[in-house]
C-alpha cells in the first residue's frame, strides 16, 4: 500500500514532530516521543494519555484545551516504552498527582504500569484507568478483558473537561471510571488497514465478509458476517451494545428516556458519506427504544491507517456527566463548541 513517508522505521517520530508543529506553539515535544502542553496551571490534577502512532487523531491529538495536558507516543500500533510514559508524567505534574487513561492493551498496561513506579520513585502520585469498550472482545462478567477502542473519546473528553476543575486525583480518577463504565462500543472491518514500516495489509478478509469486533490494530474480532446493507448492519451492531448493558450487573439497561452520547467513528478509510447512513439507521434503532440522542459525534477520530470500517459508540449520560461533555475543547484534531448540537 502506498504511504506518502520517508523512513519506515521513523515515521512515528517524523509524525510527533509533525503534530507539535501543526499545534503551533499551543503543545511541546517533550522527551524521546511524548506530546505535552505547552501551558499547565500549577495545582492542577493532571491527566496523561497515550498509546500507539498510527491512529491517529488518537491518542496524542487529543491534548489541548479541556482535553488531555499530555501524551505519550509509542511506534506505530505499539505501545509507549516505560521511559517515554515517565517522561510525559514528569512534564504533565504540577504537585497533584497524575491521572493514566488509556485503552486496555496488555504491552500499554506493562508500560504504563512501570511508567508509574517510576513516578513514585520520583514522588509522584498515579492512579490508572484502563478504557474497555469493545463488546465484542469479552463478555460484560470479564469486562477487564476487553479492549479500548472508539470510546476513549468521549471518555477522554469527559475526563480531560473534569480535570479542569476537581481538587483531588481520586475525583478525575471516579469522573474517568464512571464514564467508563457507562460507555459501550462495537466496530466492524470491511478491509484492512496496513503498517507503514511493510507496507503489507494487517489481515485479509474475503469481499463478502466483514469482519466484526476488529480492533484498532488489525486484531482478529470475534468472528465474520456476511456483507449486508448499512441499516441491517447498523441494527445489529446497536444490538450488540443494547445487550451488554442488559447482561451487565454493575450497570441498569438502556431504557426509554436515558440520554446518550451517540459516537459514529471511521476507522480510516470509510466516508462520510457512509457514517451518515449508518447515523441515520442508529437513530431510528435508538427511538425505537425510546432512547434520547443528547449529542451526537460523527468522524474519523480512532482510525487503523486506511482501513475501511465502522463503530459506534454510546455513553450514557448523567447530569455530571453531561456537564464535562458540554464543555468546549480544543485541540488540532478535535474541537466542540460549548454545549450540544442543536441544543
């Protein structure tokens, strides 16, 4: 697959330069591969989050305003060395400890797990919140098994939104697991993405399949459906995600009147065109329930290099929660305005 690049073995670097400079002053480049801002108020709790290049605008595009202070950068779809997770840690700190919010990847928990002993060695406090959305990776009884995908979004746009105004690290640490908690989400794969240092495709699938419960790094989901139209595969996916909070016993069913977050994410290579059909089937399936759209994010914001898929995300929200969604964020791949469309 072609890749506009130079050096295979240095595009993860090449793009972090890239991204400070697209920031334009706004973030810094801090370390050996971490993305920080370039202004952090003293006292405030911090939050730090990170992962693999090549999703971008994942994770490193969501520092800014409201949004993450930090990030840390590891090579494409793999995970941040421990020195480059304590180095982002140390340049985020400002004396309240620091928040780890990344998806649940074993190579990101190792790293980051050592990355925080290596804070406490240097007294800095850090807790850690794993995001595990993806229904299709574990049953709701294992959910500590799952991985992060799409919906390390909203929860880090609720939880960047918090950071800007809890006193504790323990208050960012319950906002983070609460809109965890709450969020559910489900992708599918029609064709793959493809790592730059080969060039070759992360997997093959036959034309007629989609492959369902594919990660964001090309990983193998839970199974292949045949091909079928955006409505039929929309429903099928909401109904996926309507019966894990149904099984769930640590939270209640989606039922008519809750209030969601409806997130309609490309994995790379999918249109707009497409997520717009696909939006207006999600919509009808979640009437149908009763369940009201408080917001609605439609884009390529966790993508797979050029892989042609689909996810949806729900979070459902709570007067708290809506608060920190509400509030206006900026950075040089995802911005809201203050408030919620149409509202």
């Amino acid at each position: 697959m072609k890749k506009l690049i130079n050096d295979p073995l240095k595009v993860a670097d090449e793009l972090v330069e890239g991204l400070v400079d697209a920031y334009n002053g706004e973030c810094r480049h801090v370390g050996t591969r971490s993305i920080v801002k370039t202004h952090i108020p003293e006292n405030k709790v911090a939050l730090l989050v990170g992962g693999g290049s090549g999703h971008e605008p994942i994770y490193h595009g969501l520092v800014g305003r409201n949004l993450a202070d930090g990030a840390a950068c590891g090579d494409i779809f793999a995970a941040p060395p421990p020195n480059i997770v304590f180095e982002a840690t140390e340049a985020v700190h400002r004396g309240k400890g620091v928040l780890y919010l990344y998806g649940n990847y074993a190579g990101d928990v190792m790293n980051f797990d050592i990355g925080a002993e290596l804070a406490d060695d240097e007294e800095i406090e850090v807790r850690t919140v794993l995001i595990w959305d993806d229904v299709c990776s574990a049953p709701p009884s294992q959910k500590q098994n799952r991985r992060g995908i799409a919906g390390l979004v909203p929860v880090v746009k609720i939880t960047g939104a918090a950071s800007q105004s809890v006193a504790t690290l323990a208050e960012l640490e319950a906002v983070a697991k609460k809109a965890v908690l709450q969020t559910r989400s489900v992708g599918v794969s029609m064709s793959p993405g493809s790592i730059p240092a080969t060039g070759k495709p992360t997997f093959e699938i036959d034309p007629d399949k989609i492959g369902l419960g594919m990660g964001i790094h090309g990983e193998p989901g839970v199974g292949e459906i045949p091909m079928a139209t955006a409505d039929e595969l929309s429903a099928r996916m909401l109904q996926y995600i309507f019966e894990d909070f149904e099984k769930d016993d640590e939270v209640e069913p989606l039922a008519a009147g809750d209030e969601v977050l409806l997130f309609v994410n490309s994995l790379g290579a999918t249109t707009m065109m497409e997520l717009l059909i696909a939006l207006r089937a999600a919509k009808k399936c979640l009437a149908e329930k009763g369940i009201q759209i408080f917001d609605v994010l439609v884009g390529p914001l966790v993508t797979c290099q050029e892989m042609s898929g689909i996810s949806f995300s729900l979070t459902r929200l709570d007067d708290e929660l809506k608060k920190y969604w509400e509030m206006p964020c900026q950075s040089v791949c995802f911005s809201k305005m203050e408030g919620r469309y149409g509202g």
